[in-house]
C-alpha cells in the first residue's frame, strides 16, 4: 500500500513558467513533509520540508503548500529554469515511526524545464 | 568533502552470492538508513540503524541483513543475491532522525546476473 503517491511521472514546462508538483498521502499519522531533487547518477538532495503546524513554507523559488484536510501537498518553483530539471521525490515521517526519523517516499517526478 | 561514501559505487555479481554494500560517514550522525530505488516505486526503506548496534527493519527487508558496530559505518549484506535485487541502493544519514532532513550518499549500482 503506497502511503505516499506521486500520480504525475513527469511534468513539462517552459523555462521562466511555474512548475507545479504535487504528492497525495493516506497515513493521518504523517507530520512532517519533505522535497528532495534527484540529478541522475547522483543521490538525492533536500529542498524544502513543512511541519504539519504550517500550511506553507518558502524558500527562494521553492514553496511548498499543505493541505491536511485533503492529505495533499504541492511544490511550486516560480520561475522554473533549465537546471531544475530533475527528479522531484516526496517524503512523509510521522509519530508513528517514533523518533528514528524513517521518511517514505513517493514514486517521484521527472521535471523537464525547456529553454 | 562528502561527509558520506558509499562503496562500490557499481558491481556486477553473479546470482546466489553474497554481496555487501558499505556506507561510510565522517558525521558523527546518530541515524543512518538504506534505501533501493527502482522505476514505479520510489525509494523504499530496507534497513535503518538508531545507533551502534542498533537496527530495524523497513519495508523491504526480506534477503537483506545490516550491521552496525561503529557510528560511522553501516553495512548492508545480501545474504543471496537474487535479480530482483538489482536496483539501486542509497544510504543515507541524518542528525536528529525525527523531524530532520537526510543526507544521501551517491549510490551504488548493483547489478545481479
């Protein structure tokens, strides 16, 4: 059972537009969300989290909204550039997982940013 | 300076032999993690270590086994490798482990012939 879904397997926008990347959850449990970018042959890296006490947070182009009535979180990266092009993963951890930190991942999204 | 390694970064092994995967860290992080990632499924939790000695778990744990037994190495062992098993494998490590972000090694890519 995936706990935390990706449904869009890729995404593709012009440079300079928006890009929107969205992840859905079951597990009410989860309350801490996270973005990691991924570059091929590379691990992936973190980008931006929210507590489930926000319902948005921002850092430079990247902000991430929460909706928890909707189990539902999104990644805007305005505006969108050419080396955003990458793997986008989402990640939940919750009291479930006590304090160890355990984050399951969604399927992932493949960014492609066009010039 | 990466702060995380892991080794090898790529190897081919033959089905049915053992094959152990090693993360190393220079840290001093409390919590350490193996994932594998595969097409359709994301990254998925094998094993995970809350300390020296101390391991669990995780979703995909059946023909894998890990070891602890100093902070800054985390191994990861398949018993009998199986071509199911060809994927991926990132370690990763993290501070605080709840509420902390992780820092992920580059990867080894096996391969199970």
């Amino acid at each position: 059972d995936q706990q935390v879904k990706q449904n869009s397997p890729s995404l593709s926008v012009q440079e300079g537009r928006i890009s929107i990347l969205n992840c859905d959850y079951t597990n009410s449990m989860f309350d801490y969300f996270l973005w990691y970018k991924k570059y091929p042959a590379e691990g992936p890296t973190f980008l931006i989290s929210i507590s489930s006490i926000k319902d948005k947070n921002e850092d430079g182009r990247f902000t991430v909204f929460l909706n928890k009535s909707a189990k539902h979180l999104s990644l805007h990266i305005v505006p969108s550039q050419p080396g955003d092009s990458a793997v986008y993963f989402c990640a939940a951890s919750g009291y479930g997982s006590g304090n160890t930190g355990k984050l399951i991942f969604g399927q992932g999204t493949t960014l492609q940013v066009k010039p | 300076d990466a702060g995380i390694t892991q080794s090898p970064r790529h190897k081919v092994t033959e089905t049915g032999t053992p094959v152990t995967l090693r993360c190393h860290q220079t840290e001093n992080h409390r919590y350490m993690y193996w994932y594998r990632q595969d097409p359709g499924h994301g990254l998925r939790l094998i094993h995970y270590s809350y300390g020296v000695k101390d391991t669990d778990k995780g979703e995909v744990s059946d023909g894998y086994s890990v070891s602890r037994s100093k902070t800054e190495d985390f191994l990861l062992t398949l018993e009998s490798a199986t071509s199911s098993q060809t994927s991926v494998y990132f370690c990763a490590i993290s501070e605080r482990g709840r509420g902390d972000g992780y820092t992920f090694g580059s990867g080894t890519r096996l391969t199970v012939v």
